[in-house]
C-alpha cells in the first residue's frame, strides 16, 4: 500500500454566472395604488402632469365642505370621484398602466386622447415624483440587504449578481428570486417581476417573461426555445432603425439573426455593431454587474400643453423656465453634485429641436446661477418659433468634496413625457428678448 497522497490544492471550480434582473411592475401606478388601496384591480393610467397638492382630496373638500377630509382618508375616497380617462382633451401621454388597464390596448407613451377611446373608464392620476423616489430607494435597500451585487438601473430596475450569493445557486436561481420579491413586497407593497439568467442580456429578457409578479429561470440550453423565437427588437440595444433595417434583411427574430453569418453581418452592420448582433444572438454577454455608477449629468424638462411664444407668452414661460432651474438645482442638492455646464433644450411646434449649452469656471448647484446661464443659452436660439418643450440640464458634474474626479456614468434626467427625439443643434445665434 501506497502512503495516503495528499491531493494537489486546486482552487475550486468557478461557480455558474446566474445573473438576475429585476423590473417592477407598472412602477408609477403601483405607487399610487398604494395612497389609493381602492383602484387595486381596475384600469388606472399615470399622465397628464404632476403633482402638485392632493387634487383628489382637494375636489373632495370643495365637494363636501361640511366633512372634514384629512390624509388619511384617501383610502376612503369613493372610487367615482376619481377623474376619468373619458372625454380627456390635450396633449398628455400615458407614462405607464396598470394590467387591467393594459388589457383594452392602452400602455406607455400613448396619446391621452387616443386611450380615452379605448378605455374611457380608466382612472387618469398624475405622477407623484417624490413617492417614486422614496419607493424607488427603498426597493432597491432592501435588495443590498440580501444580495449586495447590484447594479442601479434607474428608477424601477436592476441587476443583481446571485452567482456567490446564499441560495443563488438553488433552482437556477428561483429561491432567492421568490425571496427578494417577497421582501420587496412586505417593504413596500409593490410587485416586482425576476428573470435569472447566465448574463445581463438574457436576464433582462427574462423578466419580462412573466409579468407582473412573475419570475423566470433561463439556462444556457434554453436559448433555442426560449430566446431565438423573440424578436430582434427584444435584445436591449436593438433600437427600432436596427430593427427595420433587419426586418429589410428577413430577419424577423433572434433564431434568424443567430442563423447569419458574422461576416455578413458585419458586412451589413459594421464590424463592431454586427459583431456584437452575432455574439447576443448566440446569448453571449460577459458584462459585469456593476456596483456604482455616477451620473454625468441631470436635467428637468416640460412639455407644454399648448405651444407658448416667446413673445406673447413671456411671464409663463419665464416662471416654467425658473421652476425647471429650481428643480434641477434641487436635484443636484439632493444628490450632493454641483455641475460646471449648463444647457438648455427647446422643441418647437415643428418637432424640430435644438439644444445650447455653456461651460462655466466653477461647478454649481445654485438655482440662481443655473437660472442665469441658462437665459444665456436661450438668447441663442431662435424664440420666433412656438415652442413645445423646454428642458434645462447641468452636466459635467463632480460631488464636492471628492476632489476633481468627473463623473462617467449615466444621465439623471425627469421630464414629463417620455423624452425619445434626438436633440439636433443647428447654429441659429440670434439675438432675441430675453425671458424674465
Ligand atoms: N416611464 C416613463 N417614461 C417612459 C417609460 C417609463 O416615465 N417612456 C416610467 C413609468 C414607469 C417606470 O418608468 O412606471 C418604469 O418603466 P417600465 O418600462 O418598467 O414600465 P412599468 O414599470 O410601468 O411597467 P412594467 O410592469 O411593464 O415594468
Ligand atoms: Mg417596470
């Protein structure tokens, strides 16, 4: 007999990369489905403006002046006195929908009025911002209480890396999938839908699987099953011209795209771009779930509900304009960022849109500052044009007190309609009035 041989140390095996995204559902209505308990289950869209006080209790008083109504009786509020979608007249689009609402055909970023034709009886609530926020940092602390590998995503998302975590293992995943939702629920009331996957690109696909309140497990072996029959459009930074221009080629799903050759489609994408559709189309993803990222710039903007002039419309648009630097100024104190470039961003009536912006000696975060640049940058436009949006950002942002350092991440910015043309900046340079 041989002597007992001590193994050689091998580190151990590397476990599987299980990476999950999370995406609440229907996060700005679910936010005032809990001030409201009693729309839980009927159709609810979120658009049409901000808050500003509680309009529905402050209806309610006028109503019934002889009770005396106080926050806590919004639950009791009688579900007929909520607004209706029906007989809606303006410009507002719906920034989201709860699921019922979503069964007549309405979701985000469609016209108000068009929805009203599909579903009159659903309830308009503007966005409450704040409430938002509150629920939005909370979701996300009680996720790093349990798994401390997560990337922020914005306001309603996230990955979570659940490789090395207890229980990320189990199930693919599913244990500790259950186990935040049931957390996040019990934080904040709020339903939240998990896909768990081998990497970013198939999480984020995954989550929407089963929505709401749903969770999904995908394996490596699942991508011809699970992954190739979606649409191209379903891979996260294939936007709609890439899709068109494939759709041109035939290529309708993921499994198609998968089926071309790299060469050709680097041949008809570029070598970067077309190397990357042939990589995801084969689920391939090594990017990391990234623990911090600091936004490089924050901005508020508006739509009107009706096109202002420059001219004739001066103190209204002059008192929009102060509010937008005022609430960009609070951002950045909110966040603790000052900022050194300061810009503006118009549309006109003719979706045409041009930005200006003007770098400045030292950073800030004062409301009177960016007020002021911001006037500059407008007496740089042309303002004989009707104006339809109008957005204020401050960009090249450091945290005072963590010397020097930009930051490179991700732009912070709140506007009250979903944002989506390209700003394109032609060089007008006219001098016109200013706005005061
Ligand atoms: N949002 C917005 N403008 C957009 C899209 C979304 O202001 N163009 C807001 C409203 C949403 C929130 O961001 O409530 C999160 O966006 P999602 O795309 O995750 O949509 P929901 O959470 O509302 O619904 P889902 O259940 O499909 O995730
Ligand atoms: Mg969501």
């Amino acid at each position: 007999m041989l002597g007992a041989v001590t193994p050689p140390a091998t580190p151990p095996a590397p476990l599987p990369r299980r990476i999950a995204h999370l995406d609440m559902d229907a996060f700005f209505a679910s936010v005032e489905l809990l001030r409201y308990p009693q729309l839980k289950g009927l159709p609810v869209v979120i658009g049409g403006g901000r808050r500003r006080e509680d309009d529905v209790l402050a209806r309610l008083r006028e109503a019934y002046p002889e009770r005396d109504w106080s926050d806590g009786d919004l639950s009791r509020i009688p579900v007929d006195f909520f607004p209706r979608l029906s007989g809606y007249t303006g410009r507002g689009v719906i920034t989201t929908a709860t699921y019922p609402a979503r069964q007549f055909g309405v979701g985000s970023a469609m016209g108000l009025m068009k929805a009203a034709k599909l579903c009159p009886q659903a309830i308009l609530l503007p966005v409450d911002f704040d409430e938002v926020r509150r629920i939005s940092r909370l979701f996300k602390s009680t996720i790093l209480e349990i798994a401390p590998v997560m990337e922020d995503r914005g306001v309603d998302e996230v990955y979570i890396d659940f490789t090395d975590v207890p229980g990320g293992q189990r199930e693919g995943g599913r244990v500790l999938a259950r186990l935040i939702q049931k957390s996040i629920f019990q934080a904040t009331g709020i339903t939240c839908s998990i896909g768990v996957a081998p990497n970013k690109l198939i999480a984020k696909m995954a989550s929407e699987f089963n929505k709401p309140n749903g969770i999904s497990i995908v394996w490596p072996e699942d991508l011809e099953d699970k992954i190739w029959p979606l649409p191209c459009r379903k891979v996260n930074g294939v936007g709609p011209k890439a899709d068109e221009k494939l759709q041109g080629y035939g290529i309708h799903t993921i499994g198609e795209l998968a089926a071309r050759e790299p060469g050709w489609l680097i041949e008809h994408f570029g070598k970067s771009y077309g190397h990357w559709l042939h990589e995801v189309s084969w689920g391939r993803d090594q990017r990391p779930v990234v623990t911090e990222s600091e936004p490089v710039s924050m901005s508020r903007e508006t739509t009107f509900e009706r096109d202002l002039h420059a001219v004739r419309d001066r103190a209204e648009l002059g008192a929009v304009f102060t509010r937008l630097c005022e609430q960009v100024a609070g951002d950045l104190n909110a966040k603790g960022y000052a900022g050194k470039t300061i810009g503006i961003k118009l549309r006109y009536d003719n979706f045409q849109s041009v930005t200006r912006d003007v770098t400045i000696e030292t950073h800030t975060a004062d409301a009177a500052t960016i007020r002021r640049q911001a006037g500059l940058c407008l007496k740089r436009v042309d303002l004989s044009r009707r104006i339809r949006l109008l957005g204020v950002r401050v960009g090249k942002l450091v945290k005072p007190g963590t010397e020097g350092e930009e930051a490179s991440g991700y732009s912070e910015s709140h506007s009250t309609r979903p944002p989506k043309d390209k700003a394109t900046d032609e060089h007008t340079d006219l001098l016109f009035p200013e706005l005061d």
